[in-house]
C-alpha cells in the first residue's frame, strides 16, 4: 500500500511538471517567433511592441488549453469507468456534439450571448445527449457494449452536426463565428468567458473526485459492486453528472474536441495504475498537458496559419483509438 | 404436400418473384424518371413540358441557358453520384454482412474526400487525375483497415470501430488541407465536408458515368457470386465461389463507384449507407438488391437536392438533407439490431 | 432420388495443414471409402475440423496433397470441385429473410454459368433435396421462423441440391438435442443409401459415430490414430490414447455394435 501510494504521489508530482512545461512552451511558441525580451514584457503587461502583444494574448490562451484539457481529461477517465467501456470520450459518445447542438441553436435561435449562458446550454445539451446515447446504447442484450455505445454516438455526432449546418448556414451573421467555435479552438480565448467558467468547473472535479470509490468498485462489474455496499445507481449519476458538467463546460468554452477524454485515461493507467482516486486528477494533469501540447503543435504545423486544437487532437488520437480497439478483446467485438 | 404441388408452388413463387422484382425496379427507375423531369422543370417557377423539350432541343426562343447549363448538369451530376453511392454502399454490406460497414461509416468515404481536397488543393491536379488518386486512396484505406482489424475471431465489429477512427483522422486532414486552401469559402469546404451538387457542370459527370459503366458492370460480373457470399465464406467456397477473389473485385468495384462520385461531388453523407437497407426493404429477400440500391441512391441524391434546393426556407446543399434523414435512420438501425440481439 | 452418385475416390496423402504458423495436422495419409459413410473423432482440438476443411479445399495445406480421382483438389478450379464435393460448414449463416426454398436453391449455384437461367433440372434437384430431408411442407416458410432440427436439416437441403458424390459435413449435430441428432444422422444415411453418396463427417459423439459410421477414424494430436471399422476402432485403449479416458465398451443393445461408457471419478461400482 506504502508503494502504492508513493509511486502515485511521484506520478502526480510529475504530472505537475509537466503541466507547468506545458504551460512554459505554449506561452514562448507561436505562429510568431518573438525575442525573450519581449516575451518577459507581454507576460508582465507591458505591451509595447508587436512580439509582446501576441505573447499577451498567448496567456488566457494557454490557460484555456490547460482548463479545457483537464476537464476533458477527467471527464473521459470518469465516462470509462462508469460504462466500463474502454472506447468512452465525450467526442466519441456524441456528447460533445450534443452541447455544441444547444450551443449554436442558442446563438442562432434565441440570440443568446454571455459567457455564463453558453455553460448552462452547454451543459444541458451535453446531459442530454449523454442520456440519450446511453439509452440508445443499452437497448437489448448485453448491455451497453462497446460497440453499440460507439455506434450511438457517431450517430448522434452526425445528426447534430447536419442540424449545427442546417442551422447555421442560412444565417451569414453567425456562420464565421460558429464554424470557428465548432471545430474546436482555444485561439479567440478572453479571461472574461474563462473566468464564469471556474466554479463550474470545480463542482464537476469535485463530483468527479467524489464518485472514484464508486468508479472502483463498478470496475468489478455491477452485482460486485452491489455486493460490497454501494449504492450503484446514484453512484452513477453523481459521477455521471461530474463527467457532464466538465465536458459541456469545456464545448462551451472551446467548441467539440475529440480524443483527449480517450486518449489520456489509457496513458494514465499505464503509468498510474487503475485506482481512480489516483486515475482522475491524473487524468486532469494528462488532459491539461495533450491539449496544451496540441495547441502549441497546431502553432506550428500551419504556420503563418493556425490549426485547430480540435484538428491536433483528432489527427492524434484517431490512432490511439484504433490501437485501443486493437488491443482490447471487448465485450461485443 | 405431394412433389406436383411443390413443384407447382415453387414455379409459381418464381414467377411472382420474378413479376415483383420486374415491378419494383420499373417503378423506382420511374421514380427515378420523375424526378429528373422535376429538376430540370421546376426551380424557382416551372416550366411548361414543351418549353422543356424546346429547351433541351435547343431552340432558340427556350430557356436554353436555366435548362442545359444550369439544371441539366445537376440532374445528370446527382443522377450517376446516387448511383455510385447506392451500388458502391450495398456491395460492401453485402460483402461484410452488416448494414454499419457502408464506405461512408468505415471511412472509404473520408479517404476519397480527403485525398480529393488533397490533390486539388496541395497539388493542384484536376479532372480524372483527381478521381485516380481518390481511387487509389480508398483502396489503401481499404487495404489499411482490413490489415488493422484482421484478427482470428469476430472481425465484423473490430472493422466498423476501426473505420471510424480512420474516419475521424482522415477528416481532420480535410480540414487541415481547407485552412491552408488559398480561397477556402465556406461553400467549397462544404462540398468536401458533407456533399453538394450545387454549380454542377457536365465535365464533372462524364468520369462518373465512365465509373458508373466500368465499374458497374465489374459488380454485375460478380453479383452471383457476391450473393452466395453472404452464406459464409465456408459455405461458399463449398459452392465453389474463392471467398478472397470474389471479395477483392467487389472491394475494387464499390472503392472505384464511389471514389469516383466522392471527387465529383463530395461524400455526400449516408447515401451509400442508406440505400441497400432500403432497397432490402422494397425487394424484400428476392434479387435484385443491388441495383435496386443503386437507383435508391439516385433518388435520394435527387430528392434531397430538390427539398435542400426549393422545400426549405433556405438552400442546404444535398449532403446536408441526406445526413439530417440519415442519422436517425442509423439511430434507429442501431436500436431494432441491439432490440434482436442479432448480427446487424 | 432419381440420380445415383459416381463412387468417387477421395485421399490425403502426407497431409499438413494448420492456421497461420500454427500447424494442426501433420503427416495424415487417408483413403475416403467410396460410397460409405466415414465419421472422423478425436478431443477438442485434435484437428478434425481442420482435416475436414483441408480435404474440403477451404484450408490450404501446408504440405502433402488431397486427390480427388486422383487430381489435386487445391489446383482444380473451385467450381468444378464444387460439382462434384459438397460442403456443409459448422455454421454457415443465413441471409436475412431468405425463405427455404430459395436457401435450397442457393445449392445449385456450382451448375449455372453466370447468363444461365434457372432450368428444370434445377428444379428438380431443389425439389429432391427438399422431400428427401422432408422439408417440403416448409418450403415457403423463413428460415428464421424454423427450429434448430429443421434448419439443420433445410442446410442439409442445400447441400443435397448441389448433388454431389461426396458431402462432407462439420459436426452437423451440434447445437441439436438428441431427438433431432439421431434425425439428421438417419437422413444422412438414408441418402447414402439412396443414392450411394460418399459422406465424410466431424462427430462430437463419440457412440453415434460408431453406430451410424462404416468407416471411423480416431484423430490425436493431429494424426491419425487408428482407422477402420468401427468394431476394430473402437477399443479402450484407444478411447484412453484419443481422449485421455478410462472407459468400457459394451455392446450397444440396439445396434449390437460395441458403445463406449466413459469411467469417472465419482459414481462408479467398479472399486
């Protein structure tokens, strides 16, 4: 047990520091290569010169990245554990594009602005489609299978991106504003929309942390679970709506980003073992470093342009997806 | 029974059989038929049967330009992608057994879509070039997700999981080749995303329909074969078809009918997957699926850039119309196979 | 029915085969008696399905040949084979939908060229096929509405349709009770009665092999133990080398041919 809880504190001490070279990269890499000078006086506000402006902007930027990708991180690391399934993301589950669906209607429709609103439909339409892909996905025997709930989940991704487009592409107004947002981007970020975001933020950590004594025990399946005194099912949904309430803040926040949720979870445990009081906030830690690293790599790759976060992390994690499918001899495969 | 009236009860199911399929494809290909007439006729106002002939004859006092330059290519452009798409869709269910594992779910869509984006853009190809590498492309993808899902055990679920995955990166590498696009509107990016007819010209149908003929008629070739496929790839080499050989031409002819269509018009979303699902529905277990699926397909594509066109209070290029029909249709696909616990 | 089968001359010779790198079966020499009913035994994953397979041409072997009258079936085209040799796969699967009659039909497949329309002997082949398993009176019926004796016995159908000389089968009694296992086997031998066709199948029981058997042939670690009549086959010995268990053989009170009766643990007088 002492090992056990040594080698996790040496794992999340190393998360951090990665998270803060993370941090450091994205703040010194960019579409502009400016001098240390100037990048020492964007950071302290002093903003005299082109190189320090774009370094400025790279700051709520970079904290963004690290806020969206932690809450995408756990929000994956808790989406598995509940549904044991090891193929579980908000992206691939369409839940993504769920929030994103009641985002954009709620702009195009309903003329909806402010910061705090966009979180509240972000979140309502990633339960929603939480929900509704998980009942799709549990329809007959066996359960809600890897297969199944995957299938469900493209679907519902491909049915509210033809409605996001049937939605948006009448109305010139809006469209350059929400393609951006939609294809998954931390670049237009303001400490203005980050800052409503916190407290949200941290009552889905804290649901999310709250439900890892569940997480482990549904790990041995629903009647073992049952069987050491947990009660299963609101074990479920408090962990459900920690896993929600995260995802739909960071689709609020950045628009559909897929993978990280996939990919993270899967790194951590090989380095951190499969104990999700140890699993999330490494989860958070790995998320914050993927996401900040693929923001700097889309930085670079596309230079004088940038890529979208969104993009990185597809082009990333679609292989680690394919490798998991691999790898794993699922129920239902 | 006694053997005389087994006899006569099998010769007369052939014949109504025969009758049904007669009837069901004659009615589609007048479906078909009419909505052709629908779109070259009707737009914003309609025009009157007459001035239609005159129109497409030629003459001098009909609205020649509206007729042949602008409706004519649409029509002809949605009729051979539909086409494409419908047959191109079935012989992959058909030949993997499962509705999930048309070209647009497992991702042959996505590779001729990016590798189109990709040859236009980066390297400035046009024309045939363009549907040569979307070809080329597909079949490695083809090649690329049998390779990754070939496993001993239940491959049928492994390759639909790998398929999206391939998906999803190849549409990300559209995406990325549109940003570095020197005018990327949104209109083009459209077109590669979801699928559109919208500013058909006729030298975008003629290597569709070139496509449409070849490779077509590979899959007529091998249709038979493809049918007794679906006993199991034991059972059909028992019956004397080589599972493998039969499996390679249908793979090329379904990648060549619809890497054609995609570079021509985008892959226009879950035309491919929706047809043969429909089509087993109107033929019922008789022959005939496959082009009856490819007439289907022209009906979607048809109907779905008329109702995007002229239906809505606004335009929506067709991939749009077909995708919003589509995903509930998959939902439900989804819902009734988990429902009977069976093989989709 | 009214065609009688061609005595066909099926042999292995110096036979490997397996999957991948795996090899299963090693050095099997056979001679299929024409005519008979040959039963191929042994415990799980002794290689009978895979000898099965092999000498259905479905496996390339590794090495050695199999002959049909004397050519190699792995060279001859596999519509010809199929002309002539039948397979009924261990669990074929059936589109669906499909109604009996028209999964009957399906067996002519190997006699029509590819503009060839449906003939009248084809008709009369899927009309045989269908009154000898007595599955006429659900000719019109769906495969799926049928239980799991009839739809064996519809598959059998199938491969009586394409009225070969030989008909090999993989185990077509798993996954029946034993009321329609003993169904499925009389239909075969009726047919091999009927119409001399050589039958070589993979039996998981090891008493109904001996019954219903002319020709048995014990598999062990993918070789071939011992072959013959039943009677010679059929020893405790053998029993305990093939299977790894203490046995008796008594005589089978139906049939008067020996019947083995496995020795356990627990339950027995003999101590």
């Amino acid at each position: 047990m002492t090992f056990g809880r040594s080698s996790a504190l040496f794992g999340l001490s190393g998360g951090v520091v990665l998270v803060l070279a993370t941090v450091f990269l994205s703040l010194v890499i960019g579409a502009r290569s400016v001098p240390w000078a100037e990048i020492w006086q964007g950071l302290n506000g002093q903003i005299d010169s082109i190189g320090a402006a774009a370094v400025a902007v790279r700051v709520p930027r970079t904290v963004l990245a690290v806020l969206a990708g932690a809450a995408l991180g756990i929000s994956g690391a808790v989406m598995q554990g509940i549904t044991r399934n090891p193929l579980a993301d908000p992206g691939i589950l369409g839940v993504n594009a769920g929030a994103a669906l009641f985002v954009v209607v709620g702009i195009a429709w309903f003329n909806i602005s402010g910061a705090a609103t966009f979180l509240w439909l972000g979140i309502a339409g990633a339960g929603c489609a939480a929900v509704f892909v998980y009942a799709i996905g549990s329809v007959g025997q066996g359960g809600a299978t890897p297969l199944k709930l995957t299938l469900a989940g493209t679907a519902t991704s491909i049915a509210a991106s033809a409605f996001i487009i049937a939605v948006v592409l009448p109305r010139n107004d809006i469209a350059g504003n929400v393609q951006a947002w939609q294809v998954g981007g931390v670049g237009g970020a303001r400490f203005q929309t980050i800052l409503p975001a916190l407290p949200f933020a941290l009552v889905g950590l804290l649901l999310s942390l709250a439900s890892a004594r569940i997480l482990n025990a549904l790990a041995l399946g629903e009647e073992l679970a049952a069987g050491l005194g947990q009660n299963v099912a609101l074990g479920r949904i408090v962990a459900a709506a920690g896993a929600i309430v995260l995802c739909g803040v960071a689709t609020a926040l950045c628009g559909p980003i897929g993978f990280v949720g996939l990919v993270v979870p899967h790194l951590c445990r090989l380095t951190g073992g499969i104990d999700h009081r140890v699993l999330i906030p490494m989860a958070g830690l790995g998320g914050a470093v993927l996401l900040g690293l693929a923001d700097v790599a889309g930085r670079i790759v596309a230079r004088p342009n940038e890529l979208d976060v969104g993009i990185v992390t597809a082009f990333v994690g679609a292989p680690f997806f394919i490798w998991t499918v691999r790898r794993h001899r699922m129920r239902g495969l | 029974m006694s053997a005389a009236e087994v006899h006569m009860a099998l010769a007369g199911r052939r014949q109504r059989e025969g009758r049904r399929v007669v009837l069901a494809l004659g009615g589609l290909v007048a479906l078909v038929f009419c909505l052709v007439f629908l779109t070259l006729s009707c737009g914003r106002g309609c025009l009157a049967p007459a001035d239609l002939m005159a129109a497409l004859l030629g003459h001098e006092d009909a609205p020649g330009f509206i007729v042949n330059d602008l409706r004519l290519p649409r029509a002809a452009l949605s009729l051979v992608t539909g086409l494409c798409f419908g047959l191109g869709g079935v012989a992959f269910q058909v030949m993997l057994r499962n509705p999930l594992a048309s070209p647009d779910i497992i991702g042959i869509s996505a590779s001729a879509g990016a590798a189109a984006v990709f040859a236009i853009v980066i390297l400035s190809f046009d024309g045939w070039v363009v549907s040569a590498v979307a070809v080329v492309s597909g079949l490695v993808v083809v090649v690329m997700i049998w390779a990754l899902s070939s496993r001993r055990g239940a491959a049928g679920a492994r390759l639909i999981l790998i398929g999206i995955g391939v998906s999803a990166m190849l549409d990300s590498v559209t995406a990325y080749v549109l940003l570095e696009a020197p005018a990327w509107d949104r209109a083009e990016a459209m077109r590669w995303l979801t699928g559109s007819v919208n500013g058909a010209q006729m030298g975008q149908v003629w290597p569709v329909l070139g496509a449409l003929v070849v490779f077509g008629g590979l899959l007529a070739a091998v249709s038979r074969d493809l049918d007794i496929l679906r006993l199991g790839d034991d059972a059909a080499q028992a019956l004397g078809v080589r599972a493998d050989g039969t499996r390679l031409r249908v793979t090329v002819a379904a990648v060549g009918l619809v890497a054609f269509a995609t570079s021509a018009a985008g892959p226009i979303s879950f035309v491919a997957f929706l047809s043969g699902p429909i089509a087993a529905r109107v033929m019922g277990p008789s022959r005939g699926l496959l082009p009856a699926a490819g007439l289907i397909g022209a009906v979607l594509v048809l109907a779905g850039d008329y109702v995007g066109q002229f239906m809505l209070p606004y335009r929506l290029p067709v991939g749009v119309v077909t995708g919003a029909v589509g995903a509930p249709f998959l939902l439900y696909l989804i819902v009734r196979t988990n429902r009977n616990g069976g093989t989709i | 029915m009214n065609v009688m089968a061609k005595a066909r001359q099926l042999t292995a010779q110096e036979l490997s085969a397996g999957y991948d790198r795996r090899t299963i079966l090693e050095d099997v020499s056979l001679e299929v008696p024409a005519g008979k009913i040959t039963a191929i035994v042994g415990g799980n994953a002794c290689g009978k399905s895979t000898l099965l397979r092999t000498l259905a041409r479905i496996l390339q072997p590794k090495g050695g040949s199999v002959l049909l009258d004397g050519k190699a079936v792995h060279q001859m085209p596999s519509r010809a084979v199929a002309q002539v040799m039948g397979l009924l796969p261990q669990s074929p699967i059936a589109p669906e939908g499909i109604t009996v009659s028209d999964l009957v039909g399906r067996g002519r497949h190997p006699h029509q060229g590819l503009f060839s329309r449906w003939s009248a002997a084809d008709d009369r082949a899927v009309e045989a096929a269908l009154e000898a398993t007595g599955t006429r009176a659900f000719a019109e019926r769906e495969l799926d509405t049928l239980s799991g004796g009839q739809r064996q016995r519809v598959w059998i159908a199938m491969a009586l349709a394409q009225e070969t000389d030989v008909l090999l089968l993989d185990e077509p009694t798993t996954f029946l009770d034993v009321a329609h296992q003993i169904e499925v086997l009389d239909l075969l031998v009726d047919m091999n009665l009927a119409r001399g066709t050589t039958v070589v199948m993979v039996l998981h029981d090891l008493n109904l092999a001996v019954r219903y058997a002319d020709h048995l042939v014990a598999l062990a670690d993918g070789r071939i133990h011992s072959e013959g009549a039943p009677e010679a086959v059929l020893t405790e010995d053998m029993v305990r080398a093939v299977f790894g268990l203490e046995c008796r053989i008594q005589r089978d009170p139906i049939s008067g041919g020996p019947s083995m009766v496995p020795i356990g643990r627990h339950k027995s007088q003999l101590a």
